[in-house]
C-alpha cells in the first residue's frame, strides 16, 4: 500500500457502492545531506522536522497540514469565481493545456490529487469521452451491411461512454470536495467518477494502480513535498505518467516585477471583496513566492524516483507543467 494508514472514503458517481479503506505502515521520508558531519546532519533533520513555511510565515510542521486547511475550506465556494478573477480566466487554459499534454487513451485510469472541485477531472471525463465515441462512429460506419436502425440501435446499446476510462478525485478537504461533487451532479457527470477524502502525502490507493498522476495548483500547499511526490510514484503502474501543473518562476524582470505587485497589491484585495477573506489570499500569493524554481522542482521529480522529466513554461513562466514517467 503506498500509505496504508490513510482512511478515505470511496463514493463512485452512478454505481451505487462506498469502500472503506485502512491499514497499518507509515513510509518515511527521505533525508539526504551528503558531504556534512553527522552532528550537523542531525541538527539540519531536527530543524527541518518540526518548523516549516506557512507563506512567508515559519511555523512548527504539525500545524501546517492545518492552517492549509483552514485556508480551502475558507476559499472552497468562491474557488472558481477567484480563480477566474485573479487569472483573468487564463487558468482554464492551463487545465487545457495539461490535457492535451496528458493525452489520455482509451481506459485510462486517472488519479487527480488535490483536484477537489473537479475541474481536471471534468476535462478528463470529457475528452476520453469525446475521443471514444469519434470511434465508435468510425467503427459503425465502416460496417457497411448494417441498417442505419442496427447502427443506431448498437450505439445506444454501448453501456461505457468512456472506454473503460476512470478518474478518481482525491482532496484532504471535505469542503473542497463537497464543490466538487456538487458541480458533478449540476453538469451531469456521474459515470467514471470517484471522490476520495484523502491526504497526498499517504494516499490510500495500492501500489501501481493508475496510468496517470495529476495534481494542479495544489503541490506547494503540501507540508512534505518530497513525500507527497514518492506517494504519486508508488501508486502510478510501470510506466505511469506524472503531471504537475504549478506556478512558477517568472524569468522576465520586467513581467516579474509587474506579476508581484498584481499578486500582493490586486489579489488579496479581490479575495477581501469576493471572498471576504483577505488573509487566505495572502497565503496563496505567499505560497507562490516560496515554490522552488523550475529547475530545482524538476530535480525534486528525479530525486523521488521519475524518468525522462521535462517542464514547460506557460504565459512567460508564471506557471509550468512538469512531466515525469515511472519505469
């Protein structure tokens, strides 16, 4: 099990049936300071252990998980309206973009980590989706001694509109996930379609279980970074796709010095007046400031075991997808 001491809840869209899930050892995590005494690598592991960055702010580890939390629950139900506003909408095509780099193929098994209010998902569901019934119209047509009533008949007969295709949402807030199934219910998706209270540093998911890994805009917010990304390489398959949608270092010193002052002066002004919450919009403008560059992220990806790791750099580096694969 990749963390066996997780328990989550398993509520599958249109089959009817719920699973918990439970069990025993924790992973540890990795620690590496090569070329360093033994005192000060003590010392270093007993700093790191119990302080850590909430924003700009230091804070002791345990109390992280915590204020993240306090933080999207706050946020969860003006998510999108803000999200829409401080990104002028660009956000949605970042998601695009990550979908058409994730390519996903008939049967595909998704994993898409704190993505509580859907949006990657949906555009999972949709996609494969499109692309399974653009094949099955093929296959018909070519099929030239049916009738049309056959061909139509034998349409409507396919019980699995997605070819075997399924995604499972996994989020450690409740509220965020409560969004999420309600925007589910409200566009219609319902076949293909799992919510999973859990954490992404012990995933509750078995070992080699989905053929891709995505989490979008979530990754900084996690307490151990390294953790939560050896968690995504155990429950990928060999061969397993890791994608990562995060903002990033902007290179420009121009476009930089433009994007901090929107994000500190504009964003937690529009999080006050939409939101009624200045402070979480703080943080978020905070988290961003302390993600490690793209280069430095990339090594974090090769450090917890994934090959073959790229990045690219959208709208002049604001924000960059990583791409990684499990052998």
């Amino acid at each position: 099990m990749a963390a066996p001491k997780s328990c989550a809840l398993w509520s599958y869209c249109g089959r009817g049936w719920s699973q918990a899930m439970r069990g025993g050892q924790l992973l540890g995590l990795r620690s590496f300071w090569p070329g360093t005494p033994l005192s000060a690598r003590l010392s270093s592991q007993e700093k790191s252990a119990t302080e850590t960055h909430f924003g700009f702010e230091i804070v002791p580890e345990e109390e992280k998980g915590g204020k993240v939390y306090q933080v999207f629950e706050s946020v969860a139900k003006k998510y999108d309206v803000m999200n829409d506003m401080m990104s002028l909408g660009i956000h949605r095509v970042w998601r695009d973009l990550l979908l058409w780099k994730m390519r996903p193929l008939p049967g595909t098994q998704l994993l898409d980590v704190a993505g509580g209010t859907g949006d990657i998902a949906f555009r999972f569901l949709n996609y494969v989706q499109s692309h399974h019934q653009s094949k099955q119209k093929r296959q018909l047509r070519a099929q030239q001694n049916l009738s049309w009533e056959e061909i139509a008949k034998k349409y409507q007969n396919e019980e699995d509109s997605l070819g075997g295709s399924r995604v499972v949402v996994c989020d450690i807030n409740k509220e965020m996930l409560k969004v999420g199934k309600q925007k589910a219910l409200a566009e219609g998706y319902r076949a293909g379609l799992a919510w999973v209270l859990g954490d992404a540093e012990e995933l509750p998911f078995d070992d080699d279980k989905f053929d891709i890994y995505t989490i979008a805009f979530g990754i900084r917010n996690v307490t151990h970074i390294d953790q939560a990304l050896q968690e995504a390489h155990q429950v990928l398959k060999p061969g397993g796709q890791f994608l990562c949608l995060e903002f990033s270092q902007v290179n420009n010193p121009l476009i930089s010095r433009l994007y901090d002052l929107y994000s500190f002066q504009v964003i937690p002004v529009l999080g006050e007046v939409i939101a009624g919450d200045w402070k979480s919009y703080q943080y978020l403008v905070e988290s961003i400031q302390r993600f490690p560059s793209q280069e430095e992220f990339k090594e974090m990806i090769e450090d917890a075991g994934f090959h073959k790791v790229t990045y690219e750099s959208l709208t002049s580096g604001i924000v960059a997808i990583h791409s990684g694969f499990k052998l």
